[in-house]
C-alpha cells in the first residue's frame, strides 16, 4: 500500500524537502564555503597551502597521537567494558555512569582539569603540559567512552556457554578470550575505536590550554586551523580544513561499514 | 513531550534577552589587544564617575591584536579599538572603518607605551642578564605566536634591533633570530597568553611588555624582570570606529589621553604618551619607568610596514622561514 | 587473579584520566568554602555568559529536536533521492572538528563572506552575534536525535502507521497517535543529549562568537578568558557549574534508559 504509507506521514516532498534544505543551510553551504576558499588559487595552489611542512607536521602528529588514542582505548575500553559487564563490586552502577561524563563534559572544562592536576601546579610530581603526553592525555580524556560504550552490549549479549564449554575442555583464561570472546568482540572494537580515531582528529576545546600550541611540537590539525584563521591565512586554514573534512567523512563512512559488518557478526 | 517543549518555551521567555543591548543608555564596545585586560575594566570605572561618562555603559573584548583586528574587519561590533601596533589599526583604515585621520591627534593616535622585557624567575636560576644570554644552550625563552600577536612582533623587533645595536650585521642579526627561535619552547596565541604559560612553569624567561611583568609582580607571582640595556618602545594605537556610537566613542577615546586616565594607565604598568603624567612616574630616584641607556623605536628597523613585509609574511618572512626551517629538526 | 588484574586495570585507567582531575576542580573550587565560589559565579560577566549559554541552548535544542524527527522520518519512511546523502551528511558533525564549523560560518558570514557581505550591508549581524553562535551550536549538535530516533522508526515498522491512514487518519493524527508515542523516549534521550552539547560547545562558537564580555561570551569562553587572567578561581567555579549541569544531564540520560527500559 504505497499510497497509505505516503500518507501517513506527510508526502515524501515535503519532509524530504524540509530536511535537505535545514542540512543545506546548517552543513552544506558552511562547508561548501571552506571549498570554496580552499580552492580558491586553483589545485596547485591548494596541494602548496596545504602540504606546507607546518601542515604536514600538524597532520602527522594529529595522526600519531590519534594511532595512540586507538591503541590505549583498544585496551582500556575492553578492560572497562569487561569490567562493567563480568565483574561485580560496590559502587560499579556510579562507574558505569561516570564512564558517559567525559560526553557531557564540556570540552574546555576537561582540558582545564587535567592541567590542573598533571600541568606544572598540580602538585603530583608530573608535568605534562605543553606535551605532546598533555595533548594525548587529554584525548584519551574525551575519547574514554566509545570502545567502553560499543563493546559493552556486545559483551553483555556474547553466549557464555562457549566460553564454559572450552573452559571444561581445559582452554586456558587466555585462549578462551583470544579464540571466542575476541573474534565477536572486534567488530564493535573496531567501530569503537575508529569513532575515538575521529573525535582525536578533530579534538580542540580539550587541547587548546594544554598544548601550549607549539608549531611542529604540540600544534595538531586542528589548532593549526585555528591558528591560521588567526593570523588571517583563511585561505591555510581552509585548505587543512579540506583536508580533515575528507578525513572525516572517510572515517565516517569506514564506521558505516563497520556497524554493517557488527550487524551481520550478531545474527 | 509537549511539556517539555512548554517548559523550555517559558525558559526562553525567562532569560531576558542577553544578546540585544538595545537600551536606552549608550553602551561602547571596547575591542583591545590582551595585554590591558585588567586595566580596561579600571578605566571604564573612572569614566562612568565623570559628567560626561554618566549613562555609558561598556562591554569588551581582549584577545591577540592580529585576531582582533581581523574580526572587526571580519564584522566584530566595535565601537573604540586599542591594538598592539599601528598595521592592525591601519587594517580598519583601509576596510573603511576607522579614519585614515586617526593618527593625527597630539599624540600621534597612541594611547600608552611600554617597552620590551625580560622576565625572569626568581633568583634568576639560568643568570639571564642579557640577549646574548637567551640564545645559551638550554635556555628555554617563551614569546607569543609572531603570526597572531602584536607582542611578540614587538619582542622580536626588539631582539633584531637590540642585535643591530650591538654593530651586527642585518645577517648575523636574523642568525641570531634563529638561535632564538631554536629555543622557544611555547608559542601562545596572544601575550596574555604567554604570560599564563609562563606564570604555570614553562621556561626560563619571557619576552613581554613591561606592563605585563608589573602586573604579574602585583599579583605575587615569584618572578621579576629586567630592562634590556637595548630594547624597544612599544606604542599602542587607539581610535574610535565608524558607526552609530562613533560620538560617544570619540569622547571616551578622548578622555583616554586626560591626565586621570593616563594616570590610570600609569598605574597599571603602562608608560603614559602625555609628558605631565610621565615625568611623574619616570622621575626622582626610584622612577618606576627606568630608560633603558639604548631606546631605539620601530622607525629604526624601518617602520611597520617594511618589518611586517620583511619579517612576518605568513610565507616570505624571514620568522616564517626560521619557523618552517627549525620544522625539519624538531618535527620528527 | 585475572579478574582483579582487569579490575584493577580499567578503574585505575579512569581515577588517573577522569575522576582524579574532575575531583581535582571541584576541591579547588571549594577549597576556601562557598563564599569565594559564590562572589566569582554570581559577577554580572559570569552571569551573563550563563544566560547567554541558555538562550543558545534553549533556541538550537528545538529547532534540531524537530529536524531530527523530520530527518529521521525523511530516511527511514520515504525512499527518495537525495537521502542516502542526508543520511550520510547528519553523522558528519560527530566527526568533524569544530574548528572547522567555525571557519565555515566565519567565511560565510564575515564581512567579505558569500552571505555576510549582503547582510551586514543590510544591517544584520550574523558573525560575532547571536545567530552564527546558535547556527554553530546547531551544527555540533545536530545528529543526535536524528541517530537516536532512526533505529527506533526501523524497529516499530509500519503497519501499524498504514493501519491508522487505512482507517482515515491525517499525517498529523498518526503521526502524534501513533508515531510520536514509539519514539518519545528515544527523541528524549537525543534532546538530553544535544542539550549536553549545546551547553558545552566551546571551538566553534569560540572562533564566530568575538569573545565580548557581557554579550557574545558564553559560559565555556569565560572558562578561558578568566583562566587567562589569572581568574582561576572564576575559571574553577565556571568549570565546576559546567560539569554540574554534566552531572545533571548524566542523571536524565541514566533516568530516560530506564524509562525506555520499562516502557
């Protein structure tokens, strides 16, 4: 029954129409703004902005500390998640909520914390501000929950009968989790982890006082934007801009990907 | 749902509309440079107690000169502007909104002066005493981004013309430039900035205004700092901008050169442009605004406009080459 | 053994990286007890930035509260062209720096901008005022109804939609009869959430808001310019309001999950 399905709510035109024109409006004509400027010199002209080695460091760095997000989340995220759904202690209700803290916090105020604790005052023997340790610590700060949020359900649905099945078979603690628990786990690991890769790449309010923003030493991708729009270079600033827009939506759609292939891994 | 939608709709309601400064009263905006953040809000005080100040109230804005400069440009309401150097006023001049007659008061269109500093931690743990001491290996200097903020313009204006003093050559000068740069450890968007990373622990020495070295003493902070035999005048213009409160505004901005103001500015840590309130604080036997023996101005490097051309194209420059050239040792 | 080794592992990863700092602030806050919290939140600058924070919140949380249900409706119900890449294009701001938003709306609004050169000409102030800092907020937070309620409009399917337009129901009756009542927690939980984040933007309102003082200064950006005027203690306060409006927002998700879970 096409003809009841479009009526019930509201003809396609018009609700498809609303919906593209508020994303025109709010997303695409911003963003195709930042094209726009990029591009403004022509391709050649964009690759030399673009690729300058301020750039270049900025964009490599962004992607070193964002490997290292990944790999500290892989692990943390699965001993929290793993945590949270096989142990049981007092108290684990308040950490499984205050897991969701660092989403709700805003981003400028954790970057304010960890400098007050682990920047030159803090007062507990470790400096890291104005590091490139600084700048990771306060990505892994904002990035805690994905792994710990995806992998968590997955944990919780996993059969345990397998796992006690191979563990009457004599499997050891470690293989049971390498063989069975792991190979389920990493589809949600996976998506977990590329989110926290995205949210790394483009992090800012969390860096912006930690940094100290030292080009080629602490100034990640986004900063270097900041910067340059800073010191009227819009045209820099867009051209890196493009560049992490692209980043984005690629990481974006990997994700996509991701959650099709955890899907199908459920059923 | 819809109860939410309600409450939130009475929420609106409630707040009184905090973006609209429709009132009756005047209110100016104050966009400055970071480095008088505190002596602006002082200012305001004072001008509100005089006749013609009753019923002007004010709102502000202090970030680094370049970025400030660019927004009004950009479309930032601003109805007085008080930068680091005279290149960011002369921006407003050519997007039409400030007077190309700006500058052509008594006082040249400066507002306060101050001069480029050293400071230093207590106790001076590294003996810093000199230029020639901040390029010492393992010296950590922190100065702001040279791209973005006026002050670090100043401090490395002030770092060339000190080296051409001393009967360098232009190219051991910009050599010295580099060793500088080589050991910098942090580079903020604004002086303010700056100071806050240096005040938090970072480095051994901080090139900065001398009304931001006074400030943070008066804030009892465990530094001081010193003179450099050879350094230079910082001057900050001030005008007012174009628009609807453009009267009002040219009052205030007027009432910024008065002997009450300047004595204000005075206070706070800033050299006055008018001479009654200058002799005042640079004279007797401990005045407060030492001359250093070798004062030198930005006319001696040629002016802003070469300097800005010659040094600080975002590209060209000789900083942007030192930068991208030290990017090759430190970037791996 | 190894269950107090991962115990011990994941707790303390989380004391070192968020409690231990986030208690820090608190304590700092209150060190020398309510007063000084009190004189530094309760200053006219703070107050302001405070009401202005609401007012952006309170305008942008609606307006996407009602595109994200219309978004949701527009990809899961109406196989038309064009929507593959709306569904794609919601998901971006979650990946996208909010620099970047920023420069966007900078770019277009400011005085040299495709937009911004006509408006101002016409006396209408976008960048550094009101509407870019709500049209910035707008995008950061976007996609979370549309992401909460998409999954929810698959699940419940539509027969019982057709069933209701069947027997004569408008779009409007169904969908306040029978669509709205399937989706009412999940498009609570997203109106939580983008609330979270309207209040806590901080990158791209900080590049298109100007920064004034007691007019474009949101609550995050007087987090910043007192912490770099040697306001600690205004910074500290202002940071531990925030995290309390965190907390609360933690306490509604966690109360939504139930509802949902029991509905």
């Amino acid at each position: 029954m096409p003809g009841a399905r479009r009526r019930a709510l509201g003809t396609p035109a018009l609700s498809g129409g609303l919906a593209l024109g508020y994303l025109s409006l709010i997303v695409l004509i911003p963003l195709a703004a930042v094209v726009a400027k990029a591009a403004d010199g022509g391709w050649h002209h964009f690759w030399q902005v673009a690729w300058n080695r301020e750039a270049r460091a900025a964009l490599e760095l962004t992607f070193e500390l964002a490997g290292g997000v990944v790999a500290v989340n892989a692990v943390t995220g699965t001993a929290l998640a793993w945590t949270l759904v096989r142990d049981d202690f007092p108290g684990k209700s308040i950490v499984n909520a205050i897991v969701d803290l660092p989403f709700a916090l805003p981003t400028i105020v954790a970057g304010l914390t960890l400098l007050a604790l682990y920047g030159p005052t803090g007062g507990v023997g470790v400096d890291v501000a104005y590091t490139r340790w600084g700048v990771l610590m306060a990505l892994l700060f904002v990035t805690l929950p994905f792994v710990v949020r995806t992998v968590q359900p997955v944990l919780i649905e996993l059969d345990r009968d397998m796992e006690e099945a191979a563990a009457s078979l004599g499997a050891g603690r470690f293989t049971i989790f390498r063989r069975i628990v792991f190979p389920h786990l990493l589809p949600a690991l996976l998506s977990g982890v590329a989110l926290a890769f995205a949210r790394a790449i483009g992090e800012f309010g969390a860096v912006i006082l930690i940094a100290g923003n030292l080009p080629f030493k602490t100034e990640v991708a986004s900063l270097y934007v900041f910067e340059h729009i800073n010191s009227d270079d819009p045209t820099g600033a867009s051209a890196l801009a493009v560049l992490m827009l692209v980043i984005s939506f690629t990481l974006l759609l990997t994700i996509g990907g991701l959650r099709r292939w955890a899907t199908r891994h459920d059923r | 749902m819809r109860k939410l939608l309600i409450a939130l709709a009475l929420v609106a309601l409630l707040i009184p509309s905090a973006a609209g400064a429709a009132r009756k009263d005047t209110t100016l905006n104050v966009v400055g440079y970071s480095v008088p953040t505190s002596v602006y809000p002082k200012l305001f005080a004072a001008y509100q107690a005089t006749p013609q100040g009753q019923g002007v109230k004010f709102t502000s804005s202090f970030a680094a000169s370049e970025v400030q400069s660019k927004a009004v440009a950009a479309g930032l309401p601003a109805d007085v502007v008080n930068f680091s150097l005279a290149p960011d006023m002369e921006r407003l001049v050519q997007a039409g909104l400030v007077a190309p007659t700006w500058d052509k008061n008594q006082y040249k269109g400066i507002v306060s002066r101050s001069v480029v500093v050293f400071i230093l931690r207590d106790g001076n743990p590294k003996h810093i005493r000199t230029w020639d001491d901040l390029v010492k290996p393992g010296v950590q200097v922190v100065f702001p981004n040279p791209f973005a903020s006026g002050g670090a313009r100043w401090d490395i204006a002030a770092a060339y013309g000190a080296e051409l003093r001393e009967k360098k050559t232009p190219a051991q000068a910009q050599a010295y430039l580099k060793e500088l740069f080589q050991n910098n450890v942090s580079q903020d968007t604004s002086a303010r900035n700056a100071l806050n990373t240096f005040l938090s622990g970072k480095g051994d020495v901080l090139l900065d205004y001398e009304s931001d070295a006074k400030l943070a003493q008066s804030q009892g902070k465990p530094v001081f700092y010193l003179i450099p035999k050879a350094t230079i005048q910082i001057e900050t213009p001030l005008a007012a901008v174009k628009g609807n409160n453009s009267d009002a505004a040219q009052q205030f901005v007027n009432w910024l050169y008065t002997p009450t103001a300047q004595t204000i500015w005075a206070q706070n840590g800033f050299r006055s442009v008018v001479p009654s309130v200058e002799k005042e604080f640079s004279g007797g036997k401990h005045p407060q605004f030492p001359f250093p023996p070798d004062l030198f101005t930005i006319n001696y490097l040629g002016g802003w406009d070469k300097v800005n051309t010659q040094f600080f194209d975002p590209t060209n420059g000789i900083v942007a080459k030192i930068e991208q050239g030290l990017g090759v040792s430190t970037g791996g | 053994m190894t269950r107090y080794g991962v115990r011990t592992l994941s707790l303390g990863y989380l004391a070192v990286i968020l409690v231990a700092p986030v208690g820090l602030i608190f304590w700092r806050a209150f060190e020398q007890g309510l007063h000084p919290f009190w004189a530094a939140i309760s200053n006219p600058i703070a107050v302001h930035a405070l009401k202005l924070t609401l007012e952006i919140t309170v305008i942008a949380v609606p307006l996407n509260t009602a595109f994200g249900i219309l978004c949701a409706i527009a990809i899961v119900r109406h196989r038309i062209p064009g929507m593959g890449l709306v569904n794609a294009l919601v998901d971006l701001p979650l990946a996208l720096s909010p620099v970047v938003v920023g420069l966007a709306l900078y770019l277009l609004y400011g005085r040299d901008g495709w937009f911004g050169h006509w408006l101002l000409a016409h006396g209408v102030q976008v960048l550094f005022a009101l509407p870019a800092m709500v049209l910035a907020t707008m995008f950061v937070s976007l996609p979370f109804v549309v992401r909460e309620v998409v999954p929810v409009l698959r699940e419940i399917g539509t027969q019982q939609e057709e069933a209701a337009a069947t027997l004569g129901a408008s779009a409007l009756t169904t969908f306040r009869r029978i669509t709205f009542p399937a989706i009412r927690w999940a498009v609570a939980y997203g109106v939580v959430l983008t609330t979270a984040r309207s209040l806590g933007e901080f990158g791209a309102v900080s590049i298109v808001s100007g920064g004034i003082e007691g007019r474009t200064q949101t609550l995050t950006q007087y987090v910043q310019a007192s912490y770099e005027n040697f306001d600690q203690t205004g910074a500290y306060a202002a940071s531990v309001l925030l995290a309390a409006l965190a907390v609360t927002t933690l306490l509604l998700m966690t109360v939504v999950k139930r509802g949902d879970r029991s509905s």
